[in-house]
C-alpha cells in the first residue's frame, strides 16, 4: 500500500488503499472492460498492466479552472 500524505484531501488515486499489484489487475480489468463495450474491440486482448519503478514519485496531476474574463 502507498502513503501519500495528500491522499485524505485528493481525489487522485482511487487505488491508493490497495497492495500495487492489486491496482495492476483491476487497471488491465478495466481496460478490458472499456474495450469489450465496442464490438470492433471486444476481441482486443489486453495485456497485463505493467508496474511502475520507482511506484512513487511520478505521478502529476493538475486540475485548470478557466473562466471568461469577468465570470469569476
């Protein structure tokens, strides 16, 4: 399980309580998912998801609010 110290306040990593491998299966799961709902792609095989090394420390993630001139 990773520790990220702004896990309580971001929305980020929805995995983040579970083992990495785990997060690993449930990413190919879904990806799998996605694929299945076209019938072009459903016949896609998904390979498994690969794990990241190091698992921490390069993930980024910005959220950009962007409003006309005088709307905010």
């Amino acid at each position: 399980v990773i520790d990220c110290p702004h896990a309580a306040r971001c929305s980020g990593c929805t995995r983040l309580a579970q083992p990495y491998e785990a997060q690993l299966v449930d990413k190919t799961r879904e990806a799998t998912r996605h694929l299945q709902r076209f019938n072009e792609l459903a016949h896609v095989e998904v390979a498994q998801c690969d794990g990241a090394a190091p698992v921490v420390g390069y993930r980024t993630r910005a959220k950009l609010v962007v409003a006309r001139a005088g709307d905010g």
